[in-house]
C-alpha cells in the first residue's frame, strides 16, 4: 500500500470516528484534543488531514447529511410525490434510531449557528439548501416552488419529534 493510500484510509478511519463520537456526545465537547482522542489520533494530524477543525466538522455534518439523503433517496427513488407523502418521510426518517441522532446533531447544529459569528452557520445553510433542494426533486414539477416551505414543516415536525424522544 502506498503512503498515499495509508494516508486517505487513516483519514477516512478518523473522519468516520469523529462523526460517531459526534453522535454519540453532540456538540458540546468538540474541541480539537477531544475530537483527536474520539478519532485515535493527535491534533496535529487532524488538522493535517482536514485543515483545521471548522474543516472536519464541515465534512462531518456533509458525510452524515449525505448519508441521510442517500437513505431517504433509496426509500423515494421517483420524483413528483405529493407534499403531504413528503411529511410522512419525516416520521419514518424520525423513527430510525441511526437517523434520529443525526437529527438531533443537526437540531444542535441549528442552535449554535443561530449565535452570532457562528463558525458553523454558513454549513448550517449550505445543509439547509441541500435538504430543500432534495425536496424539490421529489415534488410534481408544478409544485416545486412550495419546497421551502415544506421543509420548513417537516423540520418542524421532526423537532417536535426529536424534543420528545
């Protein structure tokens, strides 16, 4: 194996731990040593491999995102379903226990990006985009200008969801 490629494997191994303690602990003890033990690995090589941790955590929140969209397209492959079949999506994602954490880790991250000179807030949008955009594919091309506003209903939905679970 080439330097390179024990490189991105160890890389791909530390990204995969930070998201799991990520899920496992939330937010709230996300410092750069704290991430490194979570990824068995020192600081110095996280911020080696992603830059600096703002970077890692991007990538993070991307990869568990991505993850999630990719469920939900296995489960609605076709476009042009109805918006209220839309919201029923959110039940089922929300009664996932693997995708209720990663609901609960977005709902953090939704909180700390409303704080101001958040470091996080431009990927809170940039998710938010993703999700709406997602949405609109699935709606009838007619209806496609209401996806904002559905998801803004399924995220609430899957708030209240995840407060009482």
């Amino acid at each position: 194996m080439s330097a390179t490629e024990k490189g991105r494997r160890q890389r791909a191994h530390a990204l995969e731990q930070v998201i799991a303690y990520l899920l496992s602990e939330g937010l709230e003890e996300t410092g750069l040593r704290r991430l490194a033990q979570a990824a068995d690995t020192s600081d110095r090589m996280l911020i080696y491999y992603f830059g600096s941790k703002e970077a890692l955590l991007r990538e993070a929140f991307a990869a568990l995102s991505e993850a999630l969209l990719a469920k939900l397209e296995s489960q609605f492959p076709k476009a042009a379903y109805s918006p209220k079949k839309l919201k029923k999506i959110s039940l089922a994602l929300a009664e996932d226990p693997a995708a209720l954490g990663t609901l609960k880790l977005w709902f953090e991250l939704l909180g700390r990006a409303l704080r101001p000179d958040a470091p996080l807030k431009v990927q809170a949008q940039q998710l938010a985009l993703r999700w709406e955009s997602w949405l609109a594919t699935k709606l009838p091309e007619d209806r496609r200008g209401e996806a904002p506003t559905l998801f803004a209903e399924i995220e609430g939905i899957l708030l209240l969801y995840c407060l009482n679970h």
